[in-house]
C-alpha cells in the first residue's frame, strides 16, 4: 500500500509490520521537529535551542557536505540504502531525476518525509534490504549506502554478508552507476587517540577487531580491508576519498590526488555523542602521519566510488 506525506511517496508492500530497531522517544521528538521546521534556518534553530546530539545528527545542513560535491544530475536516478531519518536524502533529491529510499523503520520513515515533504521525486520503500531488493524492477546511476555497510550483517542472512550484499547491489546499477560507500576507518586516528567506537562505544574495539563484541554484527574496516572485500565482492574498481574529520560531519574532503598537506589537520575534537580520552595531539601525529605518506591509512573515515569490473 502506498501512501503521501506532502509530495512524498511511502510504500509499504514488503513492511513487516513492525519497526525492529528503535533510538526510543528521541524519534518521536524528532518527527515532531520534521512536521514543524519549513526550511534549515528553522532547523539551525532547533539544533542551537535543544543541544542535542541526536538533533543535530539527523538535521544538521553539515551532513550534506558529503555529497554536495558529487555530480548528481537530474538525468539520475538515485538509490539510497538504509535512509533513516532522512540526513542526507535532501542532499540527493535536490540534484537527481529520482530518489528511491530504502529504510527498515517506518518511524525514521516518517520522519525523513515530513522534512522533505515539499520534494516530488522521493519515494520510500518500507522493508528489510532483502525483502525490497528483491522487487525492485529499476537500475540506478547512483546507489548510496551512507553509515549503514556496517551493519550489512544485520540485513542479509550471506555466509559472506559484506560481499553478498554488495554483490545484490551491483545487480540493480545502470550503465556507468556507481555504489557510493561511507564508513568508519577502524583504525583512524581518533581511535588510537581516545575516542570510542561509534557503533558499540568501546574504547579501542574496532583497533582491537570487535574482539569483545564479536556477536554484536556490526563492524568498520581498514582500508586494506575494504579493498580486500570489494575484489571478492566482484572485483570492483574503488576510488577512495577521505572524509575530515569524518564522513558525519565533513568540513574537508581528501583524495588520493589531493591528500591534506602538514599543518591542514587541526580540528580533531568533534566528538559530541560521547565522552573521550585525549591521549595525544592529533593534529601532531597527523602530521607525521602526512610526512610518511600514511594518513590514507589513519584516515578516520572513507567515502568510496565502486564501479563494476564490466564499466572498466
């Protein structure tokens, strides 16, 4: 069944019913921000007025700097795995033909719709991944998968779940469309640094390789390791951008062509989820890093470009 929210398209077909993951009453604050804010003044407002990490997570303008950039045009159809509350889908549907949205919550649905209740190119499939992947009939020049590769366990029952979903999504691209992946860099810097890990707030898990939560099903990777992965995945051609200070809340965005020069790398201290240690200068041992040729590898976080082997 399908219904609208403004000029936005929820479609329930393959919801089970019932949302199987929840952040609490957080969200139903965060609808009723949706349904009230008409523009990102509005928004600005909020986040200034509630100091909520939540809030500014799901509404910050900030979020969008990951995409800005990306040539997306409205020629594009664009398809975004795992949309949540809607952080980054207005940064799509401002520029492309289409934006389909794939999201397991109807709640964050909710949520994402309000906000952008005023774009007529969204349509959000409720569902499991698994579920929706399988009906979906189209091919898209963009498929986004923004924090959510991580939990690739969590949404397909694969022996190989990383490479098994990757793989399903690469059978849904168009002639020349790409898979756009953001993702913590298990071993960034901050990690060494004394910040948390984001998903399972250990300090030095992702460094330590989920050994203390291994059943948790959620886990971040090198780049080695993510390289590693895509050539199993179907020997994908990966182009790797480098999110400052995360991929979250992007003020800078590196390249393998443009990489960040002794002295960029100062503003280290953006952890405003939870409390850290402080058990160096980051920006010092960035530069170090820099001069030896390694921030790729102590990045905090990676943005990264898949094409399939057959667009080569």
């Amino acid at each position: 069944m399908q219904e609208k929210i403004g000029s936005v398209i929820l479609d329930d077909t393959c919801y089970p019913g019932e949302d199987r993951y929840s952040d609490g009453a957080i969200e139903l604050e965060l609808l009723d921000i949706a349904k009230s804010c008409k523009n990102e003044a509005d928004y600005n407002a909020v986040i200034a007025e509630k100091k909520s990490w939540p809030v500014m997570y799901h509404f910050s303008h900030i979020r969008h700097n990951l995409l800005s950039w990306v040539p997306i045009t409205k020629k594009d159809a664009v398809l975004e795995i795992g949309s949540g509350c809607g952080a980054v889908t207005g940064a799509r549907a401002g520029k492309a033909g289409s934006v389909t949205c794939l999201e397991l919550s109807r709640q964050r649905s909710l949520v994402n719709a309000w906000r952008h209740r005023d774009y007529d190119n969204i349509t959000i499939l409720l569902g499991a991944f698994e579920d929706v992947e399988k009906r979906l009939t189209e091919t898209y020049d963009y498929i986004t998968l923004i924090g959510v590769f991580e939990y690739a366990a969590l949404y397909t029952k694969e022996k190989n779940p990383f490479a098994g979903m990757l793989t399903a999504i690469a059978r849904h691209l168009a002639p020349g469309g790409k898979i756009l992946i953001a993702i913590e860099n298990r071993l960034g810097l901050k990690y060494w640094a004394g910040c948390t890990e984001d998903h399972v707030g250990r300090l030095f898990e992702g460094l330590e390789d989920y050994s203390r939560t291994p059943a948790s099903g959620v886990r971040t990777f090198s780049k080695l390791e993510l390289e590693a992965l895509f050539k199993e995945a179907g020997n994908f051609k990966s182009t790797f951008y480098y999110p400052y200070p995360d991929y979250k809340f992007p003020f800078s965005i590196y390249s393998d062509r443009y990489l960040p020069r002794k002295g960029d790398l100062k503003n280290n201290l953006n952890n405003y989820d939870r409390r850290r240690l402080l058990l160096f200068d980051e920006g010092k041992v960035f530069d170090s890093l820099i001069e030896n040729g390694l921030f790729p590898q102590f990045s905090n976080s990676f943005f990264v470009f898949l094409e399939t082997e057959g667009q080569l």
